[in-house]
C-alpha cells in the first residue's frame, strides 16, 4: 500500500478534471462513488486496490472535513418523533426497531411505524452510532457496545408510548437484519 506522500503524489499527477469529479463525490459524502472512481482509474495503470483507494479518499475527506454535506441525523427527542409521525395519514399500530446495514455505516436501526397497511411502514428515524452519540451523550454512548441499539429502544419505546401501541425490536442486542417483524395479534 502507498503511503502518505506516496498517496499524495499520485493525487497531484491526476488531471484536474479527475481530482474536481473524485473531490465532487467526497463533498457529497458519496464515499463508495469516490472509491469506485479511483479505482477505475488507478486499478490497472497504477495498481492501487480497495485499499489504497479507501486511503487515497480518506485523504480528501480529511482534507474537506467539516465541509462534507453529510446527511443530516435523524432527531430522537420525543417531540420531533411525535411531529413527524403526526404528520401520516394513516393509523399506526406498533412502533417497531429493525436492523440494516450497508458499507458506508456498517450496522445501523431503523424505527418504522407500522401502519395498518403491511406493505406500509413509515420510517420514523434511522439511527446510526453517531445518532446516538448526539442523543445519549458521547459519555453514555460509550458504555455501550451498540449505542445505537440503546437510542433506538429509548427513542422507540417513549414513542410508543406516546401514542399508545407496542413497541417492538425482536434484536436489540445483536444485529440481525432478519430478525422477526411485529405482527398484530389475531
């Protein structure tokens, strides 16, 4: 792997062009998009692989840092949780926390209302680890192995409660995207 001044050399000898698109991508927080485009370009003409290229744009997010539009973090206090699911049409019957995933965030919770339409959930907030840094504290947050388990309950039970049905998450102390969803009683 290249480093540092190795990585940095190679930047400055891409053409402009290529170093404003890569840059573009990194200031959108399209991480994968940026990682992708070095590697189409450095892959065969400079062999540089997944991991060089997650360091060559690792550089440029520190180089960018607070100037990065990142996607805003959903809001866990119980008055934004209850404007937002105020604002649906439709009745809701159970609160529920699920499990996702994906490369840029690792492992992440989704709270959905569940509606009386099955096919319609509406998601309430999705709540990464940094969310829940911001809602438990950086302290709090850091004596726990998955914070943002322990936000989402929080958040998902006293909405719950609010409005007066079930709260539900079938996996609160392991990640598992196939865990059992809520299901009204018969």
């Amino acid at each position: 792997m290249m480093n540092r001044e190795a990585r940095g050399a190679w930047w400055e000898s891409l053409p402009v062009g290529i170093r404003e698109e890569i840059d573009g991508y990194v200031l959108r927080d399209a991480l994968m998009a940026a990682i992708r485009l070095v590697l189409d370009i450095g892959l065969v003409p400079h062999d540089i692989g997944a991991g060089t290229a997650q360091l060559i744009v690792g550089d440029r997010y520190e180089h960018y840092g607070d100037r990065i539009a990142r996607d805003p973090l959903s809001p866990l206090d119980l008055d934004s949780l209850v404007c937002r699911a105020a604002g649906w049409a439709v009745p809701i019957l159970a609160i529920e926390a699920i499990w996702d995933g994906d490369t840029v965030h690792d492992w992440f919770v989704i709270l959905l209302a569940v509606t009386e339409d099955p096919e319609e959930t509406k998601s309430v907030a999705t709540v990464y680890w940094s969310t829940a840094e911001k809602y438990l504290g950086e302290a709090e947050a850091a004596t726990y192995l998955r914070p943002h388990a322990v936000a989402a309950r929080r958040a998902g039970r006293a909405l719950a409660d609010h409005l007066k049905v079930p709260f539900h998450f079938a996996s609160p102390d392991t990640p598992d995207d196939e865990a059992p969803r809520w299901r009204p009683e018969n």
